[in-house]
C-alpha cells in the first residue's frame, strides 16, 4: 500500500464538500473508481502522524506555517499504478492551495511543483518506480 497524504489550505468542511461533490454518494471510505481509497485523518481521533519523523512533520509545519491536524489521506494498492487517480485528486484538492506528501520523499509537495514533474531529492511526485529503481532505497517509510 502506498500512502499519500494532502493537506488542503482551507477548512476541513471545504475539502469534505469537494469530495462529496466530485465523489458523491460515498462515505468511510470514498474511491476513485474503485481505487484509490480515500478517506480523511486527523490527529484527534485517527492516526494522522502516528508514524511520521518528528522532522518530517517540522518540514511540513514550516510549509504549511502551522501544525495541521487533518489530512485527506489517499491509499493506493500495489496491485495498481495509481499515478493518474492520486493526480486528479490533488489537483481538486490543492486547486485553492495546500501542499501533499507521498512515501518516497519528506518533501511537501505544491501542485506546481507536481504538475510540473519537478525532480526534488532525486524524484517526482509519487515516484514509486524511481525510488524502488536497482540504486535506491525509500527515504521515509
């Protein structure tokens, strides 16, 4: 399973409605046509940091400016690619700002920096082929 998580500037309420909007009729968890699973973590009653780095999630406050506590988390199997669904649903959910961090870097993704294919650290956004290539190792589990 491959784990990204968004973060969307605005209130959770907002990202809530643009998923019930764009996935409808779908709750606990929503999916993009059967895959990715796609849910919403938080920091109170889930595990939203329960397993990051306390640098990792430092990294992420200073881009953000503040400690986020709620995070739409994107689950993709292994059994798939998934690199187009995690795409459509970050450009819907950073459209108005925000950032999203995926397994194979601690870097805080923009939707600039994604649409563009930026290289940061050696890799793309969700790059699981090239981190996983014959000469690297996972930087974050």
């Amino acid at each position: 399973m491959r784990t990204v998580f968004v973060f969307p500037a605005g209130e959770r309420a907002d990202a809530v409605a643009s998923l019930d909007r764009h996935l409808p009729g779908q709750r606990d968890p929503r999916t993009l046509d059967g895959n990715p699973c796609i849910d919403i973590d938080d920091e109170r009653t889930g595990h939203l940091f329960s397993d990051w780095d306390p640098q990792d999630v430092a990294v992420l406050e200073a881009a953000v400016g503040h400690h986020p506590t709620w995070a739409v988390q994107i689950d993709v199997s292994g059994r798939i690619d998934g690199t187009a669904e995690v795409h459509r649903m970050i450009a819907l959910l950073l459209e108005h700002g925000g950032v999203a961090t995926d397994d194979y870097t601690p870097h805080p993704w923009t939707l600039p920096e994604i649409l563009s294919g930026a290289v940061i650290g050696g890799l793309r956004f969700f790059d699981f082929r090239g981190c996983h290539g014959p000469d690297r190792e996972p930087e974050r589990s």
